[in-house]
C-alpha cells in the first residue's frame, strides 16, 4: 500500500479487513448493491462499514469474508459476543427509563411558581402524551441500537392531518444522504435525501427501482423573494423559508451513468402520490426546517459528521475472539473423541472387499491387542485450557478497550472486589462512556421535541397556541445500581436542614431509581399529605387546649368534639355543677 492509498477518515478502524479494499468494485461479491449506479461513490465506504458490522451483529463476518474469497472463513465460530457488547452498551445508555422534561415544569406546584412554570408544565404533559401515543420508548430502543452498533441513526418527524399529531418513525442510516454545503451551516444541511432500492417483484409485474425522499430548504417563492410568511413558532419575525417535500421513484434501467442521487432525471421521475390525491412533487410543507434528526453515538471529530459505532475499535479483538472459539471447538473435538494409535492390534476384515475395516472410538468398544500390541491417546486437554484462558484474556481484553468495562459485562468475579468503593473505580470508564454517549444525543432531542411542538403549532393543533418552543430534553435513568438508602438519607438530611428544596429531593430520589413516574405529582402528593398531618395536629392541638372545634356544631353530643374535664363527665353520665346564681 503506498501513501496516497492510506485512508484516514471516520472509518480507517475497517480499513485493515480486505473486504474493504474494494468495496464499490463492479463484481465484488461482498458488496453487490454498492455497485449500483445512483450510489454517490464518496458514500460507498460508509455504507460497506455499516454492511460489516450488521454482519458482526448478525454472527455472519465470517460469511462475509467468504464472499470477498476468503474460504476458510466459513468455518469461522462466532457466538454472539459482538451482539452481546452492543446490547450491553445500549442497556446502559437507556437505562431503566426515559422522561421527556420540559425546563421550568418542576416549579409548577409551588405556592409562589415562576413565571412559565404552569405553561412548562402543561407542555410537558403535552409532549409526554404525544410521546405515548407514538411509542416513543419504542422508537429510542429502535434508533438507539442502530446507533449504537452503526454509530448513526435518523428520526423522521411528519404531520399526520387524519391523527391531528406528528407521527415519529425511524430510517436506517443506511437510507441517509445528507447534502453538505461548506457556505451554510455544517451541523444542518438544508437538503436532505432518504433513498433506497426496491427489487423487482415479478408477480406483480414491477420492475427494480430507487425510490427518493427529498426534503429541501428554498424560498417561499422563486419568482419573488420578497415574499415572507410569519411563522408561530417565531412571533414578529418574518421568514422568506419553507421546507419542500419530494417523493419519486426511478427505474433503474432508466438511469445513466452519472445520473447519481443528486442528479436523477427529474423527466423520468414518478411522484408519488397522498391519499388525499396531492402529488409529492417540491410539496410546501409550510415549516422552516427539515424535520430529519440526525443521531450520531459519538461527538464526531472536528469536520466530521458521523457517529463511531460502540465496537468499532474492538473489531480485531472480536477476530481473534472467533479464532480462538474456533480453536477451541477443533480441539475439544479431539479431547471428548481423541485420537488413538495402535500398535501390535488385529483388525477386523471386511468381507466384501477383504481390507481392514476403520476403528471408530466409541463406548463399548473391543480391540484385541497382540503380546506386543499397545494404545496410545493423543491428550490435548492441556491445549483446550490454554485456548480457555486465552478466551477471558480476549474478552477483559475487549471490555477494557471498549470502556464497557469487565464489571459492566457482568465477567468480574464478585469476590475480586475488596468493597463498594473499589467497584466503583471498576466502573469508571463505562461512566465515562456512557456520559459521553448521551451527552452527543443531548441536543439532538431537544431538537426533536422543538420540532414537534412547532409541528403541532403548524398544524394548528388545539392548546398550541403561538409563541416560542419550550425547552424540553429526553432524561435519562441512573445507567448502573445506586445505594438508595445511602440517597434517601441524604435527601431527608438535606431536606430537614431547608438546604434542598422538595423538588430538587424529588428530583434526586428519581435518579436513585425510586419508583416515581412524574415529578410534579409527587411534590403535590407530598404537601397534600404535609398539610392534612398539619391539620390533624392543629385539631388536636386545639382539643387539648379545650377549644371547641370549628368544624363540629355547638352544643354536640359527640365526647370527641368535647374536651378536657367537661368530655369525661359526660361520659360518666355526671351532671354539670349548678351556679350559685341559678
């Protein structure tokens, strides 16, 4: 390889497997569908690292490697340890649960709420509503595991005029074609493209074709830019932007060489068509975004876009994984059958053809030895040991470099940790990790929740009314176990002392883990409850000092709404003194 053939870019971590050597190669057998003609080629070595680690998630590298000419990788043993690091790392990034929070929602119920705090936190109730209606929990684990093993997924935001809401779905990367421009902003492209290859269904008489979905920021008209439109979502600024939706279908017979996504014949094309009958030819969305949300698993470097998948630096640590499973399966078959040699034995003969007939190892059987005669047993247990012990230095190997951490793979022997605080130190790198993780998804869900709320404002929705985005994140469960008494005495400590407030002790009980669904509910809850337990004191308080309570009528029979000597003689049946007046 000579220097102006060594690559380094977002995927350099494949550039060591050949089956990367020549990925958009007409007649490459690995990667058939990369040699289609509408492929933008600066693309190709992005979509080929997506197929190689899908073929490592899926247990199938070593059929992958075969189809690039490599034989013997068929008999290639993988037992599902990349699937196993890629579900770890996504279980640890999700955690136990995921929130919507809008900022400022906490302060709500307090006696004196900032100023917002009520409509934060009926916003929040909004988008937590929406978020169940379209299975938002599903749709992260859905976009999060592609991310995770890819390093990149896409969310897709519309508006559903039949449900009266925007509806969420999730693309593979793999469909992603953003168009970067250097003059305009790096971190969101103004044009968009989602496209695919559908096969040729011969049933029905379909021939192959590429579909393409085009969204595209441009001028609200192109004859006259001078044309504004007041957005709600941006009170007294006018706007010259919307956002355009293309979808068509091409033959792929019908493409040229050079027609590549971004130049396929507009003459040609077949626009797809609403159901209401609107054709999806540069349709005017009337938003000025494009609600695609780009999510990448890592902060990409500097001039990079896409996200670095979780076993992307391990990918040789999990070759030499396989190999060794490999090794170790050859020789166990030689351990639990081994090999024997005769000397000296009387072997039966066939009849038919009059030659010695083949031994075969197996319970039960005789062999009749002459005086000389004698067994030997190849023993290759010692070689299987060593395999073993090669496999865990492999796997604490790949934990350490992955930052998953032999702790966070549930490998550490518990009785190798002196104490809690050592275990903790254990798991500092997945701590790391995972705070890096979300940390990169951060503002690519505040941005999808700022998009849906102006979606439900563009599409008039009821209580959307016009104004500003408020600001709302996705929160995260507490990835690894929590001392939740070690917390709750915290809290209580902090709380007494007045140094916390009851939101923020809420709020730190909810990262513990303790089984709270809404924050606001439970601070209501609490001073609901603080309040009665006062009112009961005060009630008592009073029949001690012999007042009469207020809520019982004057004059009751009721020993309970009577006090201190008068209630006893009552219940004595002991008349009251008579004044010396009467």
């Amino acid at each position: 390889m000579s220097l102006r053939q060594f690559v380094i870019d977002a995927w350099s971590w494949l550039s060591y497997k050949p089956v990367m050597a020549d990925a958009g190669r007409p007649g490459n057998r690995a990667f058939p569908e990369l040699a289609a003609s509408w492929l933008p080629p600066h693309e190709l070595r992005r979509l080929a690292a997506y197929k190689v680690l899908a073929a490592y998630d899926n247990n199938q590298a070593g059929q992958l490697s075969a189809a690039a000419g490599d034989e013997a990788a068929l008999e290639r043993r993988e037992l599902g340890d990349a699937a196993n690091l890629v579900d770890t790392a996504l279980g640890y990034l999700l955690g136990s649960d995921q929130q919507i929070s809008v900022t400022g929602a906490e302060h709500a119920d307090e006696e004196a709420p900032e100023p917002g705090a009520t409509e934060a936190a009926a916003a929040q109730e909004r988008l937590r509503k929406w978020a169940e209606k379209e299975l938002l929990s599903l749709r992260v684990q859905q976009a999060e595991r592609n991310a995770v093993l890819l390093g990149d997924s896409v969310y897709v935001l519309a508006w559903n005029q039949e449900k009266q809401r925007p509806t969420l779905r999730v693309y593979d990367p793999g469909f992603f074609f953003p168009q970067w421009d250097d003059e305009q902003d790096q971190d969101f492209p103004s044009r968009v493209h989602l496209a695919w290859e559908l096969p040729e269904d011969p049933d029905t008489g379909l021939k192959a074709r590429v579909r393409r979905v085009t969204y595209e920021l441009g001028p609200i008209s192109e004859d006259d830019e001078s044309v504004v439109r007041q957005y709600p979502w941006e009170p007294g600024r006018p706007s010259k932007m919307t956002c355009y939706l293309t979808d068509a279908e091409w033959l792929l017979e019908d493409l040229k060489r050079g027609e590549s996504l971004d130049r396929l014949p507009m003459d040609k094309a077949v626009f797809r068509v609403r159901p209401d009958g609107t054709e999806l030819d540069r349709l005017d969305l009337m938003i000025d975004f494009v609600p695609v949300i780009h999510i990448t698993n890592s902060i990409p470097d500097g001039g990079e876009h896409w996200g670095r998948s979780a076993i992307a630096r391990v990918l040789q640590g999990l070759d030499e994984l396989a190999a060794t499973d490999s090794d170790s399966s050859a020789a166990s078959a030689t351990t639990g059958t081994p090999i024997i040699g005769l000397a000296g034995a009387r072997l039966p003969v066939d009849r038919s053809t009059g030659k010695p007939e083949h031994l075969k190892v197996e319970a039960g059987a005789v062999w009749q030895l002459g005086d000389s005669g004698r067994m030997d047993a190849l023993d290759t247990s010692p070689q299987l040991a060593e395999l073993r012990s090669r496999v865990e230095h492999l796997l604490d190997r790949i934990a350490s470099n992955s930052r998953v951490t032999a702790a966070g793979l549930g490998t550490m022997d518990a009785s190798e940790v002196p104490s809690g605080y050592a275990f903790k130190l254990a798991l500092a790198p997945l701590d790391a990790l995972v705070g890096a993780m979300r940390l990169a998804r951060e503002h690519k869900y505040r941005l999808l929740f700022k998009m849906a709320q102006r979606l439900f404002q563009a599409g008039r929705a009821e209580a959307w009314t016009a104004g500003e985005s408020f600001s709302a994140r996705l929160a995260w469960a507490p990835h690894t176990p929590t001392d939740r008494a070690a917390v709750l005495e915290e809290v209580v400590q902090a709380y007494g002392a007045g140094v916390l407030s009851l939101e923020t002790a809420v709020a730190m009980l909810m990262d513990a883990g303790y089984p709270i669904d809404d924050a606001s509910q439970e601070v209501r809850r609490i001073r609901a409850k603080a309040e009665q337990e006062a009112a009961a004191r005060m009630a008592e308080a009073a029949a001690r000092r012999g007042e009469p309570d207020e809520e019982k009528p004057e004059g009751g029979s009721d020993p309970a709404a009577k006090s201190g000597v008068a209630a006893e003689r009552e219940k004595e049946r002991v008349p009251e003194p008579v004044s010396a007046g009467r």
